[in-house]
C-alpha cells in the first residue's frame, strides 16, 4: 500500500476485510441450518456500511507511533467496524429504531422475513434474533483482532484495554437506559456520550493502535487528550442531525431521540433554557409515540428560538480545538498529525 493516506482507498480496504470476513462467518452459520440464512445475512449486511472512522483511528495509532502500514493491521484495525456494528444492532433494539443508514434495522428486517414465512410472535423473535446478531458481532470483532496475522505480543498489549472497551461501552448504554425519560441535565447527557460512544469511536481505538505499536506513555497521553473530546464532538454533532438533519442523508427517523425521550445534550440545554410554560409544554411531548412533523417542527422551532443549537455547537467547536492544540504538541511523524487533523474534522464537520 502507499504511504500516502488515503482515506478512500482506506475504507475500501476495510470493507474488503469485512466483506470476506463477514461472508465466511455468515457461510459457516448457513452450514449449520439452511433456517439461519435471515441471521447469517444480517451478519453479512451490518459490515456493508460506515465510513470507517474506528478503523482509521486504529490504524494512525499505529502510524503515529512510528509503525509502517501493513494488511495484518488494516484487519486488526477493521475489528473496531465490528464493535461499531454490534453496538448499532442493540443499540437499534433498545431504542426500537426502525430505520438506519435509510434502510430496515436488523430487528425490522428480522421481524418481515419471519412475518413472510408465516410465524406468529414475530416481533418477539425478530428481537430475540437481532440480539444474538450483536452479540455474535461482538465476539467477532474479538476473533477479527486475534487472527489480524499480528504478532501475539503485540496483541498482548492491548488486551486490557479491549476489555476496558466492551466495558465502557456495555455501561455507557445502560447509563442511557437508566436515564432515558429523566429530568433533562447537561452533565449527565455528556457523561453518557463519553461512554457510550466517544470512547470507542476515538480514543479506544486510536489507544489500542498505539499499543499494538508499542506506543510510549507520553504518546498515549497525547491520544487521550486528542481522543476523549474529539469523540464527545463526533456523537454531539450526531445529536444534532439526529434532531436538525435530512432524513434523506441521515438515514435516520428524526423524531427518533423524542419519541424515546433520549438524554442529549441537545434536549438538556433547551430545558435549561426553558421557562416554566415552555417545559411543561415539552415534559407533555417527550416521550410520546404519536410524534408527527408538526411536533418536529414545533421543537426545532424553540430549540432554535432558546440557542440550544448554537449551545451545543460551541460545544462541538471547544472539543475539537482542544483536540487539535493536543497534537500541536505531540511528537508524531508530520504525515499522522495531518491524518489525525483531517480525522478530526471528518468526524465532526457532517452532514449526515
């Protein structure tokens, strides 16, 4: 590969892996019963989107500790896609998300095969299966990393930290569940973005990168000071289209994080804008599944007139300056602190 980055024909080369990847594991669960096929495609379809973030993160890791690229760490890199993927499909069906990337989730696609072969509680086992479709992406990510063609020493180096991933993540969701439908805060919305997603889209994997280079304390340092906030930027500005982008580019249903009465920071800095009229007009809306565009209209509209919007979007623009003042300062090859920059505006400057 040159040494040249890329990051096109990065995500090409991510998608390859998981394509062959994925197709293998898919063709090994058909071998077992033809009645798996609707699973093994859902296993072979959750590796067919993204753009591949996780993996560069990983993959400059490695770079920026002085490492020269190869294929066996483009594969251990495409290991965090996986985590990503497992995350989305519970994800999904905690929140009974229907729509994702624009098309069904794995529980909604699940649910109109089974319905088109005539079972009953169709709803029940589609979840039940999409369940067991994350689950058996997580344990894959693991199995994609191990067999990478890296050296087991390096790969020793960061086995606490995966742990440390799976960890975080499992609690960053629950820390949404638990206060999903709660009193709107702040601090409280941002501690569950730092868990739930901002450690495993940057840090962890730029960490693990790191490691498996055998990267010095200091350089790690400098990825978690780059990595925390740039990863609190990345799902802020999620947030934000989740509530104010296209569906047509998003993919996604806006009403979606309304309907749940999910804990974003976009919904605590209107509520701590909010006077008592405009709150108890919210604390009747959230939380409703009778949501229309009128409603979605209504609270674009006092969002907007409150500068929530403009709130969070200072927000976005202080993580990511202190990203980037961190490598600044760090001593890393001129080629990986420019990915990085680029990374960090890729990650965050989006419209879908």
């Amino acid at each position: 590969m040159s040494d040249r980055w890329d990051p096109a024909a990065f995500k090409t080369r991510v998608d390859g892996v998981l394509r062959s990847f994925l197709d293998e594991e898919a063709g090994h669960l058909v071998a077992v019963d033809e009645a798996l096929a609707p699973v093994a495609e859902q296993l072979r379809s959750s590796g067919r989107h993204g753009k591949r973030l996780r993996a560069a993160f990983c993959y400059w890791g490695w770079r920026a500790a002085g490492q020269p690229g190869s294929d066996a760490l483009v594969r251990a890199a495409a290991s965090m896609e996986l985590v990503h993927a497992a995350a989305i499909v519970h994800d999904d069906l905690i929140d009974d998300s229907g729509l994702r990337h624009g098309l069904p989730t794995a529980h909604v696609a699940l649910e109109a095969v089974l319905t088109r072969d005539g079972r009953r509680d169709t709803r029940a086992a589609a979840r039940s299966l999409a369940m067991l479709v994350g689950d058996h992406l997580m344990v894959l990510a693991g199995r994609l990393f191990t067999t990478s063609g890296l050296p087991a020493a390096y790969l020793a180096r960061a086995r606490d930290l995966w742990a440390a991933l799976a960890r975080e993540l499992v609690a960053g969701e629950c820390l949404e569940i638990l206060h999903t439908g709660g009193r709107p805060d702040t601090d409280t919305s941002l501690k569950v973005v730092r868990y739930k997603t901002a450690k495993y889209t940057v840090e962890h994997p730029l960490l693990i990168g790191g490691l498996l280079a055998g990267a010095t304390p200091a350089l790690r340092d400098t990825y978690r000071a780059y990595g925390l906030p740039l990863g609190e930027a990345f799902q802020l500005r999620d947030d934000l289209l989740g509530l104010f982008g296209d569906q047509e580019r998003t993919g996604k249903a806006g009403l979606d994080d309304l309907r749940a009465h999910r804990p974003t920071a976009l919904l605590a800095e209107t509520w701590k804008a909010a006077d008592a009229s405009q709150r108890e007009w919210l604390r009747r809306l959230l939380g409703r599944g009778d949501l229309d565009e009128t409603h979605l209209r209504d609270v674009r509209r006092l969002m907007r007139e409150l500068k929530a919007p403009q709130r969070v979007e200072q927000m976005i623009g202080v993580r990511v300056e202190r990203a980037t003042r961190a490598l600044d300062a760090a001593a890393i090859p001129p080629r990986a602190r420019r990915a990085l920059s680029e990374l960090a505006q890729q990650a965050t400057d989006r419209i879908h």
